[in-house]
C-alpha cells in the first residue's frame, strides 16, 4: 500500500504499527511526505524494526544525460520544473511550489511560523549558497533572533529543502571552522529564489559560481550518498568542498566552475592536512586530465563513474 502526505495524518502511523506486528500479515507499506524532526521521530517510535527511510532527490545527471546537463542545473531536478514546455513555465511552477510549501508544508510542521518571514530567509540563503552558517548574522539581518532563524533552518533540513554538509573536525592541530556549510539542496529552487529567468542571467549573476558548487555537490552525493561526507576549511583558509570518507579512506572533490581548472596552494594543504588518496575538481566541461599524480580534472557527467 502507498499512502501519499503522511504528515497530514501522523494518527495512521499507530494503525501502521499494529498492521506491520501481526504474523499472519505480509504487509509492506510506502509512505510519502514531507518530513519534519517531530514526523521522523514518530515514525522511528512507531516502526522502529520495520522501517527504512529514503531521502528521495530530484532527477539526476545520470537519468537525462550530459547534453540536458544546463536545463537539469538551471531548471533543477524536480520532475514538474525540469520537464516544463520553456524556462518561464518553469519558473511558474517553481512559483506555485514554494508558496504551496511556504503556506502548507511549513505550517504543518510548526503552525506558528510566519511563512512570509521564511520566505525572506529562504531568499537570503539562496544569496548565501554554500556560506558556513553564522545564525547572529542571519537573524540580524533579517529583524529575528537567533533562536528563531535556527528553528528555520531546522525546518528546511527536516523538509529536505537544504542540505547542512558538517565540518571534518578530526585535525586536531589545526584551526578549523566548525560550523555546517547550508546549501539550498535543488538548484531550480536556488534560483528561482534569486529571480533568475533564464541560464544566460546565471551565468552572468554573482552566485554562478555557488550555484554551481551547491548542483555540483548534490549531484556528487545522489551518486555516491551523503553519509560520511563533510567539507574543511582552516581558519588560514585552506579549504576542499567535499570529503569523502569510503571504506577507510578519504576523497577529496572541489567544484569549479570554470573550463579549465587548475592547482591551488589549498588544495595541496588540503591533500596534506586530510591525507587524502586523491582530489578530483568537478567541473561543467568535457574532458578528464590529471594536473598531478594526485589530482583530476573531472567532468561532472563522469562523477558516478568513480569508485571507491
């Protein structure tokens, strides 16, 4: 059985649970919805041994192919927005989207978030792709308080709708920054927040270059999941975009969005400092080339072919 907006009815989760305990039922169930921390954590009481959760994304590279890959950047992968007849009925539906989720979905989880105020904050976060999350800096821009900003970020991260990749805090000799970088998670979102309407206005706009880093990175973590994955920054501003930890070992990746990467002093501390078995900088072209031994220039079309 299929049950679609689960959160509308958390009370059937009881119900759930006696069905899925009885031996003479083979029973299986697949439950959709928006989630929020109180919603998984009822469903864990609830379905404790039975349960599986999947963080479901968008469409990915690896579906629709390289040569879709500016429509799947700029129109993001949600099937409505990606597969919409031009750019504009994209942004109408991404339109009819965000107000849907700012005025139903939000107030599910917490009816008593003002939706107007997280639709501010959704847009300053969109200015701030990919930034370390300062909530002071936040609230005071936006006339709040921290706790609040931080009681909205943890809304958008129960909803699926950012993506806090920790800090790697195991290099004890360093100075490391420490607070989660905040990506918002689907790039059609991210840029309808910046009231872009078409991919020649991205590649023009100040955020081209988060805005690539934050599809670049999601991409990377449909293909290979998000568990163990975390970014590093010194305070002397050493830095890689993405560690990921594998069978033991450690993979560095950095996303560029230029057609011809190159070294970096940070990223040569960076190889140092993580004892990284190779760095790979993901970006929009065609062609894979090593700059070193330990580092690759590589398309993102050929992320999911690495293996670990």
């Amino acid at each position: 059985m299929i049950i679609d907006d689960i959160q509308r009815q958390p009370e059937l989760l009881a119900i759930l649970k006696r069905i899925s305990e009885d031996p003479n039922r083979q029973a299986r169930f697949l439950l959709f919805g928006s989630t929020s921390p109180e919603l998984i954590q009822r469903v864990s009481e609830s379905l404790s041994r039975t349960v599986r959760f999947i963080d479901a994304s968008g469409f990915s590279l690896d579906e629709i192919g390289y040569n879709n890959q500016n429509r799947l950047w700029f129109r993001g992968g949600l099937p409505r927005s990606y597969l919409s007849k031009d750019d504009d009925a994209a942004r109408r539906w991404l339109d009819s989207f965000v107000r849907s989720y700012l005025e139903r979905d939000v107030l599910l989880i917490d009816p008593r978030t003002n939706p107007a105020l997280v639709e501010r904050f959704m847009g300053m976060l969109a200015h701030r792709q990919g930034y370390t999350w300062n909530a002071s800096e936040i609230s005071g821009s936006l006339g709040s308080r921290d706790r609040i900003v931080n009681r909205f970020r943890d809304i958008l991260l129960g909803s699926l709708m950012i993506r806090s990749l920790p800090a790697w805090l195991d290099n004890l000799g360093k100075r490391i920054i420490k607070s989660p970088k905040i990506y918002l998670r689907d790039s059609g979102i991210h840029h309808y927040l910046l009231g872009l309407t078409s991919f020649s206005e991205l590649s023009t706009h100040p955020s081209f270059g988060s805005s690539w880093e934050g599809f670049a990175l999601e991409q990377t973590l449909i293909a290979h999941g998000a568990h163990d994955s975390y970014f590093y920054r010194t305070q002397r501003g050493t830095e890689l975009d993405l560690l990921l930890l594998r069978k033991g070992k450690r993979w560095g990746f950095e996303f560029k969005c230029t057609d011809a990467p190159r070294t970096s002093k940070s990223m040569h501390i960076a190889i140092k400092d993580l004892e990284l078995e190779h760095l790979w900088t993901i970006y929009p072209g065609t062609l894979s080339y090593s700059l070193t031994e330990s580092i690759t220039v590589l398309p993102l079309r050929d992320v999911t072919s690495l293996t670990f």
